[in-house]
C-alpha cells in the first residue's frame, strides 16, 4: 500500500500545475506575468504577496523561486537579487533595522534565506561570497534604527551592492 497526497490544490501548493495557476490568476487580475504582479508591490515581502493571492494557493517559496530563475535566465540576477533582499528584509525584520531583541535573530534569518535562495538558482561558485559580502556592507551602513527599504531603489541597499556585489 503506497500513500499519496490528495490531489487537493487548496490545502497543498504543490498539487497540480501550480504555474499554471499562477499564470492564469495574474492574467485575469491585468499584470502580464509575475514580474509585473512584483513591481505593483515593492519591497512587499514573499509570504504576504502568496496570502494575497489566496485561492491560487501558492507557496512563497514558488514566487521567489520563478522570481529568480526568471531574472536569471534573462542575465538580471543582480537587480532582481536587490529587490529579493528588500523582500526578505521586510519579511524578517517587520519591526525595523536595529529595532527590537529579535533583531540579529531575524537579520540573520533574512540574510539566511536570501543567500539561499539566490544560490539555489545560481551555477556561480563564487556566489554565495558575494552575497554575504552584499550583507556585510549592509550592516556597515550607518542605518538608522527601525528603517525598512521600500525597494531596491533605497540608498542603502544600492550602497551596499554597490560596495559588495559592484557592476563590472
């Protein structure tokens, strides 16, 4: 007797041509793909975009994925890395740079998961240094406390890429 998941997308994200949800639901809501859908909500974190989409019951972890491999594919790994990191900031650290005793817990974890998710899309091998060296220049910044990037438009993030992920 072998065991299966229900067939049941609105409880499993995973079930059934999630993609092809996605597609369908942005379609009809007027964005022509995702990257549109992505930049009618900056600096909007991955979780709260897959509850805004609700019945199309997607996982977070889908949007970033498609988000990346999509910039990928078209050579924009960087830009979309910034905007990637904005989202995850505002993800993890909902109560500001600095703010809070949470604070290096969630910054690590926002780092965590950005670094993660950028390198699972990348054959670069030199990858995951450059993204932690984005990081560290990020923390050397004089940010004041309780600041969250509104997109990767924000000086912050642009020094920080600019210092450790430089243009060639």
């Amino acid at each position: 007797m072998t065991m299966s998941q229900p067939d049941d997308t609105s409880t499993n994200p995973w079930h059934g041509d999630w993609k092809e949800r996605l597609t369908s639901y942005l379609d009809s809501q007027g964005f022509g793909d995702l990257e549109s859908f992505l930049n009618a909500n900056p600096g909007v974190g991955y979780v709260k975009l897959a509850k805004q989409l609700g019945d199309v019951n997607v996982a977070a972890m889908q949007l970033y994925g498609e988000h990346i491999r999509f910039a990928n594919a078209k050579g924009r790994l960087r830009s979309v890395a910034m905007d990637c990191l904005v989202r995850f900031i505002n993800e993890y650290v909902r109560r500001g740079w600095g703010a809070g005793r949470h604070f290096a817990h969630r910054s690590a974890s926002a780092f965590a998961t950005w670094a993660t998710a950028i390198t699972a899309h990348c054959q670069d091998s030199s990858m995951k240094d450059r993204l932690k060296q984005v990081y560290d220049e990020l923390e050397r910044l004089p940010i004041p406390l309780g600041w969250l990037p509104s997109s990767a438009n924000d000086p912050f993030i642009i020094s920080a890429f600019e210092r450790g992920w430089p243009l060639r």
